[in-house]
C-alpha cells in the first residue's frame, strides 16, 4: 500500500527537518519549500495527498496560498502547523479549506494525527484553542478581519509583497503585472480598509499578520 504523499511548507530549515524525521516512516514526504509562491507551484507540480504548511511565510503567507491551491485542487487536504494560537488564524485556516489546524509547541502526535484525519475526510483542531471557536464572533478583531477578507486574491499578495519592504517596480516583477497595477491596488486597498498612508497599510498587514516583523 503506497504512503500519503506530504508536503511540507515553513521558511524555517531546521522546523522542515524536523518535520521530516517526524513524518518519514508513516509518509512520503515529495517535497519542502520555504515561501508561499514555491507552496503553489510544488502543489500543482507534486500533486500531495496533504500539505503541512505555516500561516507566516514570507511572498505569500499561507492563507493565501492554500486558497489558491483549493481552487485548483480541492482534493489536497491542508494541515496548518503553526506558532499562532488565535483563534481568528484558525477559523481564516479553516474559511481557506483547511482540514486540520495545530500549534507548533503541541505534542509531536497531534500532527500526525491532524493528518490522518485529514486523509479521511475529517477535521482536526487543537484541544488547545477548539473550544474557543464557537465565540469567535464575539472577538473584537472579527469585524477588522471580515474587512480584510473582502480584499481581492490579488490584493492581498501586493499588501504582503509591499509590507515586505518591496518596491511597487519589484511587487510587479514577483506577480507578473504591471507597476501601474500595483499603484491601482495599492490605493483601492487604502480606500477599502480606510487607510491614509502606505506606512498605515504597511502597519495594517503586520497587525493581522500577514507578514511578521
């Protein structure tokens, strides 16, 4: 009986490693990457069962990029591994077509359970946070993180691009477009989210964490 193709995604070395030896006698592990943008083209390329992927990876966070993935290939099964215990993560993981959400500094058995379960069509939460979902609506960043959520795809890749520290010449170069087309989402975001600066959507981005400091 052939294993359950993994994939794994953190821009950490020594976590991917570490992963790996967790994961290796029970799966085939086909590949590891470091950013969001080569998670997308290892997924279409490798075609894994599951993809174990971060939220904070630098070029496109996690999030983002298992929304792509989903929409492609709705039958990759996602299990987010991640330092961040809020709540908010892991109902945007599961909005994305998650199957499973676990904290880094959870037992070593919780992932490999979380997937599993993913293989079988199931969800798997941490106990750590699970009972905290059904208040969730009630959380004070709920309504920031629904403005959020109504930012296009496109969108929300120049927001993490620019808050990176990138040139609108270099965002165009990383997703293929125009400069033009940069500055024209760049100010629509501003307007969508009623922000005055760069600065403040540079700030924005970091507080919801799409990029981390």
């Amino acid at each position: 009986m052939e294993k359950p193709r993994i994939l794994l995604a953190d821009d950490h070395k020594i976590v991917l490693e570490g992963l790996r030896s967790l994961l290796e006698p029970e799966f085939d592990l086909v590949g590891t990457v470091e950013d969001g943008r080569a998670l997308l083209a290892a997924a279409e390329k490798l075609r894994p069962d599951v993809v174990v992927v971060d939220i904070t990876m630098p070029l496109l966070n996690g999030i983002d990029a298992v929304r792509q993935i989903k929409k492609k290939n709705q039958s990759i099964k996602i299990v987010f591994l991640t330092m961040h215990p809020d709540v908010e993560y892991a109902e945007s993981a599961f909005e994305a077509g998650a199957s499973g959400f676990v904290l880094k500094h959870s037992a070593p058995a919780e992932l490999v359970e979380a997937i599993r379960e993913a293989i079988k069509g199931r969800t798997y939460v941490t106990p750590m946070i699970s009972d905290k979902l059904t208040s969730l609506s009630d959380s004070p960043n709920h309504e920031q993180n629904h403005r959020l959520g109504k930012l296009t795809a496109r969108q929300r890749e120049v927001l993490q691009l620019l808050a990176e520290g990138k040139s609108a010449k270099e965002v165009a170069a990383v997703l293929n477009i125009s400069t033009r087309t940069v500055e024209f989402h760049k100010y629509h975001m501003m307007e969508e989210l009623g922000i005055k600066t760069t600065a403040g959507l540079v700030r924005y981005a970091v507080k919801h964490r799409i990029v981390s400091l």
